[in-house]
C-alpha cells in the first residue's frame, strides 16, 4: 500500500481531516512509472464493442480514465475486466470473465495475474466487503439477469454492458482506501478458480450470518432514537437523491425511445427520395444526392442512440442501485446505533435493579447463613455487570468506528459520484455535439456539390 | 409569347406590410417561394400581394350563420415603390372560395396551360402538434402565403397574365362574380364522364402527352409518399427534443440538493429547455419546405389535366375522322349498290327490297352534305388538335423548366434548413458541456 493513504481508522477522532481538500491539481506523475504507456484520450474502455480478447482495455490504458482528485498517492493498481466467455457444463451454461490486474504493491507476491471470474464470484467479493465494513459504501454491481425487456442472458449486447460495469466495480474497489487492501479482494484478484471456491467456504458460517440478521432485525424493530442532525441529513439527501437519479434514467430511456422511433421514419425518406429521382431527369442528381444524405444522417442517428444506451444509462442505473446501497448503509448505522442504545438502557435498568434490590434480604439472611447471599448475589450481578459493561464498550467503540467511516466515505463517495456523473454527462454532450457536426457535413457536402453545379451553370444566385 | 431562353429569375419582393422586414431566407415572417418572372407585362406594372387575413362571419348560401376568412389582395403599381414614396395599394378582400372560381375559370379557359394550384383546402399531411384545424392561425398564415404564392405564379405566367378576369379579381371587389358568371365559361366546361371516357377510349394520343401523363401520376405518388413518411419523421422529432425538456426540470431540481454541482446543473438544464423549445422553429421552418412539395403535389394535377385535354381533343377528332369514314363508306355502298359491311339497311333493303332510285338519289344528296360537313369538321378538329398539342407542349417544356428549378431550390432550401438544425445543437450542447464541466 502506498504512503500517504487516507486515514479511515478507528482510533483518529477526526478522520475527515486526513483527506485533502484541495485536488484539483493531482495528476499522475509519470516519472514514477515508466513502464506505463500514455494514450491520447480515448475511449477505450467505454468503447468496446467487440466481444474478443482484442479490446485495448490493458491496465496500462486505464491511466487518462481517472481524476486522482481525492487521493495524493499514486495509483499502483490496475484492474481490467474483459473476454467474456462462455462455458457449457453438464448442470449449466455461464459466462466468466478474465480478470487482469497490474500492481506495484509489496503484499501481491507477482506484479502482474490473470484469473477468470464469473459473476457469482463478484456478488461474493461484494458480500463480503459489505459484512466487513457495514458502513462503508461498496459500489453496485449490475444487476442478474432479470427478464426485461426479451434481454437474452447470453445476448451481446448484455454481456458488453455487463462487462464494463463489473469493470467499474472492481476499479471502484481498488480506488477506495480501505476495500483495496482487503483480503478477499487480493484472493479474488489472484487466486485460482480451485483456491477461490475453497476460500470462499470459509467464510463465517450461515449460522452465525443469521444469528447477526435476526440480532440487526431486532434492533431494527427497536429504532434508534437519537439519531445525529448529519444523519438524518444524509437520509434526506439520499431519499432526494434517489428520486432525481431515477428520473433521470427514467427520462434517458424515454429518449432512446423516442429516437428510436424517429429512427424508424427516418429511415424511410431516403428510399422515398431515390424513388422519386427514377422518375425525374434534370432533377435525378440532386434527388439521389438528398437520398444519400438522408440515409448518412440515419447511420449517425443509430450510433447516437447506441452511445446513449451504452454509456448514458447503465451509469445513470448504477447511481439508481448506489442510492439503494446508500440507504442500506444509513440503515445499518442505525441498527448499530440502536443497538448500542439498547445496550446502554438494559446496563442502565441492571444497575437500577442492583441498587433497589441490595436494600431488601440484608438483615434477615445475614444472621442465618455464614456469608449472605445477598453478597452472592451482588457478586452475581456485578459479574452480570461487568459483561454488559463490556459489551457496552464494544457496542459503543463498533459505533463510533462506523459513523466515522460512514462520515468520512460519505465524503469520498460524494466527491466520486460527482467525478462519475459529470463525465458521463460531459461524454453525452461531446457525443451529442459529434453527432450533429458530422450530420452538418453531410448536408455542407450536398450544398456544396449544388453549388459547383450551379454555378457552373450560371443558374443560381446563392447570396 | 415565350422567348427562347428565360429571362433571370429573381424571388419576388412582397410588399412592405406591418411585420416584414427583410428579404431573406433567414426572416420569420413567411414569404413567397416563389421565383416570379419579372418579364410579365402585368408584373411590369404592378406588385401583388395578399397581405392579411380577416375572420368574418355572415350568412351563406343557405341563409346560416358562418365563419370564414378573408383574405386582403394588395395591388400597387410598381414605379410608385421605387420612386421612394409609399402610396396607400389599392386593396381589396377575397374569399377562398372566390379563388377557387378564378381557378375553374382559367382551368376552363386555358386547357392547354398548366394552371397553377390552390394551397390545399383542408390540411393533410399533417403531424400531430399541427392542427388540422382550418381555422387555426398557423393555417390561415399558411394558406395566405400559399394564395400569394398562386397569384404570383398566375401573373408571371406568359399568357395568363394577360387574362382581363383575372385582372378583375385583383382590382374590382364587387361584381367579379357576376362577371365570371357572364364569361359562360360553365358551359364550356368538360363533364367528367366525356373525358373519362376519352381517356379509356383515344386510340392515337400524342406519346410525349401520355409519357407525361404517366409522369404526373409518378410525381403525385412519390410526393404524396414523401410528405406522409416527412409529417411521420416530424412529429416523432418533435417528441426527443421535447422529451429533452424533462432533462431541464430534473437538473433543477437535483441541483437544489446539491451544494458544489447545484450552479453546473441548473444551468446546464437552461440549455436543455432551450434545447427542447427550439423543435417549434425547426419544424415550423420544415412546414413551409413541406408547403412547397405540396405546391407541386397540386401541379401534377394540374399537368395531368392538360395531357387529359388533349386525349380528349384527340378522341373527338378520332370520333369525327371515324365518323367521316363511316359516311364515306355508306356513299360508296350506295352508289355502287354493294353491302360490304353488315347493317340494317343492308338486311332491310334483302327483306323488303331495294329502294326508289328516286328514294336511292335522297339520300345519296344528303350522304353528300353530311360527309362534307364532317370533312370540315375533321379539318377542325385537326387544327383544334395540333393547336393544343402546339400550345400545351410550349407550356408543359416551362413548367418543367420551372418545376426543375423550383424543387431543387427546395431542396437547397431543406438542405439549408437541416444545417441550421445541426447548428443550433452543436451550439446548445456545447454550452451544455460547458454546464456539466462545471458540476
């Protein structure tokens, strides 16, 4: 792990102040590594189209795709996701992907490895990331397969958007201070498919899963009750955020629809001109060289539509499922903190019953019996005592631990979302604008060939 | 009448009304498009416009109440304009009835021309956001410009131009009607069944008509087709421009929970709404390319007419030559007493015997007047015939020169109108982008 890393740790009171404020200015020092090639800006990885190993998607690329806005350390890991493949087994048929990852960093015992993944194995890394580190915001995965729409599973289309969002997922993962450094994320990265299943079997077993369920849903029945101001502020923010997000994909969609549509109407001028110059003669050129036209501008609107759906959407929709992560995550800290709250009235009610009770039975054991029970059971309850003392301790240090890191990633979060958001916005517009300048040549050209034409003629007076 | 090569066509300059401005393609205010040939004697002295448009309402044919538009016909000579004094023109209102009349009455008086169109009665072709209504001010606007648009075309025409009608249409408000009426032109008139009936019926009709005949059917076909598949495309773009609109409440919205993307949002989703508001002008300005493919819609009518015209000068000469035929035959049979041909008379004559001599004689005289009759009736009808052919294919070598020019300046023009489109959005998405690299 590199030096300066963020500081997120338990023990520092006040974590936000290890980040720095003031990024703008970061970029890649590129003396550090020479073995990283610079490409022009491209789009490389939002771009592939193709579903072969041949995609320029190497680690090395990856470099002009990220703002080190918020880290001042250098980026010493690289991770692609790319090749999807199929494979048939006597019990099903499912997709794995091959996983590259580059690192510089001391605990990886090789600088470079390559191990194929399936999307199971993703849903495991991310369980197993949120079981670790409940307030801590992990990034969505897209979504199984689910029957929209006749979306085949095994579709191109499907597999290339699935593709680039596990890619984002797991380059979130290692952007992020504390996830990049788990354990099951190296083995994930590193291990053979026959180390990974046998990893994966270790984990804390179900009972005890479900032991931590029924006790979150029995504080979660309770509710919390003090719940700090900025909490409730972020719920607020995260319920409105929420909505915003999916109307925005809402209305992303409704656009490809459209335009879809138009698309279709489109698609029939061209042929109507060509057929409408088969019956003319002075006319036939111009008619044809219109046709043309019609038909260049069609292909451009094609491509338009597929770049929205491409790249616009499936961000949009992983902010969707990050508002959903970001209200579990509110969730948990509450069930936390109200589970620290109960703790505290049932150590509050204890000690008031240990102090009504020690009054009563005094004077009449104590002349029966060589010790008084009495004593026994004041022993017994300040055992009993000390335990939810303990408890309590832990309860509160699990608390204040996890609204520091929620604080302090809900500041990173923030600072990413915006960074996604906008360039997928941006792209959108350049996209948008490319679009139109390309339609604009077509019908300069048209003119243009009708100029020199006329001109040569003497016919027309264009001023 | 028509000389060798056309004079320069030059659009034509509406006349200074409340709102115009400029001429130029760029103006909002819809003009003429026209390209009116200034060679006409009647264009040399006068400058036509139909400056405005009036509801009214009053009592009709049938003594109800309705509404109706009228329409103000501005006539000003022309040296007053460039003199640089602006006399009050004369004017006067029309109705859109009163023009189709003129029309009929050219139709009827001038078969061998290619009459210009009326715009469209009702609206077609339309898509949604359009109405259909005819009352709807954007019609009306549309149909004054059309009517414009057809007078101008009549007054640069060669010969119809000189017309003493329609001279009168643009100058005496009242009376015109009766006068029309008087001109009999009514009668003269064609009824649909006789020409039907020449078309399926013409042995020998020139191939350059029905060549061209067949050419008006394709022309309608294809505009037709291109203004259905256009209205279809429009109202869908309509939709994703609008939809953009959302765009702009959503960012507004977002940006108010938003404490360092709140100024590059709300901004951004400005952009898109103008964004979304600028489909009204993009598609208002594709109505009027629309209005000028409808224009020759309307002429392929006009041009078949014609071509029918001439089938039916050329079956009534085909009737008169093989009716003189006829007779020719029947003297010869009675002179030299032979049947060659199956008729009642021949079986009559088998069945109750030959005629008198005297009977023979009788008729033989009247045979005689009638084959001269219809001698002179075939040398008629011939020169009506090669007449028409003459006069026609004169007026249907300019159409075609004209419609050539016209639909290419159309499509220069849609061209213009898509580069403009194109324009308008590179620079609304810049600005966009610019929005969004501040979020």
């Amino acid at each position: 792990m590199s030096g300066s890393v963020v500081d997120n740790t338990v023990s520092s009171g006040n974590s936000s102040a290890a980040i720095p404020t003031d990024v703008s200015g970061q970029i890649l020092d590129l003396d550090e590594d020479d073995d990283l090639e610079v490409f022009s800006k491209d789009t490389t990885l939002t771009d592939g189209s193709s579903f072969n190993a041949s995609m320029q998607t190497s680690p090395a690329s990856m470099i002009n795709q990220y703002k080190f806005e918020e880290d001042a350390d250098t980026k010493d890991i690289f991770v692609t996701v790319d090749n999807p493949e199929s494979h048939v087994t006597a019990i099903e048929t499912y997709i794995t992907y091959r996983v590259m990852t580059k690192t510089t960093r001391s605990e990886f015992d090789s600088s470079e490895f390559e191990v194929r993944r399936r999307y199971q194995d993703f849903l495991w890394l991310k369980g197993r990331l949120e079981e670790a580190h409940p307030t801590l915001i992990v990034h969505p995965l897209p979504e199984k397969f689910v029957v929209k729409g006749m979306v085949e599973r095994f579709n191109e289309d499907f597999i290339e958007t699935r593709r680039r969002a596990l890619h984002r997922f797991l380059n979130k993962i290692a952007e992020h201070p504390i996830f990049s450094s788990s354990e099951d994320f190296k083995i994930f990265l590193t291990a053979a498919s026959g180390e990974l299943t046998s990893h994966k079997k270790q984990g804390p077993g179900f009972l005890s899963r479900m032991g931590d369920t029924v006790k979150a849903v029995a504080a979660a029945v309770r509710g919390v009750r003090n719940r700090p101001q900025e909490f409730t502020e972020m719920q607020e923010y995260v319920e409105a955020f929420s909505q915003k997000i999916i109307s925005l994909d809402k209305v992303t969609q409704r656009i490809v629809r459209e335009q879809k549509e138009y698309l279709e109407e489109l698609k029939e001028c061209g042929p109507t001109y060509a057929l409408w110059s088969q019956s003319e003669e002075e006319l036939a050129e111009p008619l044809k060289n219109v046709a043309g036209c019609v038909d260049r501008c069609c292909k451009e609107t094609e491509e338009q539509v597929k770049n929205l759906s491409d790249h616009l959407i499936p961000v949009l929709h992983e902010y969707v499922l990050c508002a959903d992560t970001l209200k579990a995550v509110l969730r948990r800290r509450d069930n936390i903190q109200a589970d620290f709250e109960a703790k505290t009235e049932a150590l509050a009610t204890k000690k008031a019953n240990r102090d009504t009770e020690s009054k009563v039975l005094s004077l009449a054991w104590a002349s029966l019996v060589g010790r008084s029970p009495e004593e026994v059971k004041q022993q017994k309850l300040k055992g009993e005592i000390k335990e939810m003392r303990d408890d309590l301790d832990k309860a509160e240090d699990r608390l204040e631990w996890a609204n520091n890191a929620l604080k302090s990633d809900w500041t990173r979060w923030q600072k990413v979302m915006r960074t996604d958001l906008r360039s997928a916005f941006v792209d959108t517009a350049e996209r948008n604008v490319s679009y139109y300048e390309k339609c604009l040549a077509v019908w300069e050209s048209f003119l243009h060939s009708q100029r020199t034409d006329a001109e040569g003629n003497g016919k027309v007076d264009f001023s | 009448k028509q000389d060798a090569s056309p004079p320069p066509r030059v659009p034509c300059k509406p006349m200074p009304t409340k709102n115009n401005l400029l001429d130029s393609r760029q103006t909002k205010e819809k003009r003429s498009f026209c390209m009116v040939e200034k060679g006409t004697s009647l264009l040399k002295k006068m400058e036509i416009s139909v400056a405005e448009a009036e509801k009214r309402t009053g009592k009709n044919a049938v003594n109800m109440q309705e509404t109706y538009t009228v329409y103000l016909i501005e006539t000003r000579p022309v040296d007053a304009a460039s003199e640089g004094t602006n006399p009050v023109p004369d004017s006067l209102w029309r109705r859109y009835s009163e023009f189709e009349l003129l029309r009929n009455y050219l139709l009827v008086t001038y078969p061998f021309l290619v009459v210009p169109p009326l715009p469209e009665k009702r609206a077609e072709f339309v898509w949604h956001k359009l109405s259909a209504d005819n009352m709807d001010p954007d019609f009306v606007e549309r149909r004054r410009v059309g009517l414009e648009n057809f007078l101008l075309r009549v007054a640069s025409h060669p010969d119809l131009s000189s017309d003493k009608i329609f001279y009168s249409f643009l100058t005496e408000e009242n009376g015109w009607k009766e006068t029309v009426f008087e001109t009999g032109f009514q009668a003269k008139a064609d009824s649909r069944l006789k020409a039907l009936n020449a078309t399926f019926r013409v042995k020998n009709p020139d191939k350059r008509f029905a060549e061209m005949k067949h050419y008006g059917d394709e022309l309608q076909s294809v505009i037709s087709q291109l203004l259905r598949v256009r209205a279809r495309a429009a109202d869908r773009l309509y939709g994703v421009y609008k939809v953009h609109g959302n765009y702009g409440r959503v960012f507004s919205e977002w940006s108010a929970i938003e404490k360092e993307m709140g100024d590059g949002l709300q901004s951004a989703g400005h952009h898109m709404d103008a964004y979304a508001a600028s489909v009204d002008d993009i598609l208002e300005e594709e109505e009027h390319y629309a209005d000028q493919l409808k224009e020759y819609l309307f002429y392929a009518d006009a041009l078949r007419a014609v071509c029918r015209k001439h089938e039916l000068t050329q079956y009534e000469l085909e009737m008169a030559a093989q009716d003189l035929t006829s007779k020719k035959q029947q003297r010869e049979e009675l002179a030299t007493g032979t049947i060659r041909t199956f008729s009642l008379k021949g079986v009559t004559s088998k069945l109750f015997g030959q005629e008198t001599p005297e009977q023979r004689e009788a008729k033989l005289k009247m045979l005689e007047t009638q084959i001269e009759e219809g001698e002179e009736l075939v040398k008629e009808r011939n020169a009506e015939c090669e007449e028409f052919v003459k006069s026609a294919w004169v007026d249907i070598e300019r159409f075609k020169e004209q419609k050539d020019h016209d639909l290419r300046e159309a499509l220069i023009s849609y061209a213009i109108m898509q580069i403009s489109m194109c324009k308008k959005g590179i620079q609304v998405w810049n600005n966009a982008k610019e929005c969004f690299s501040k979020m």
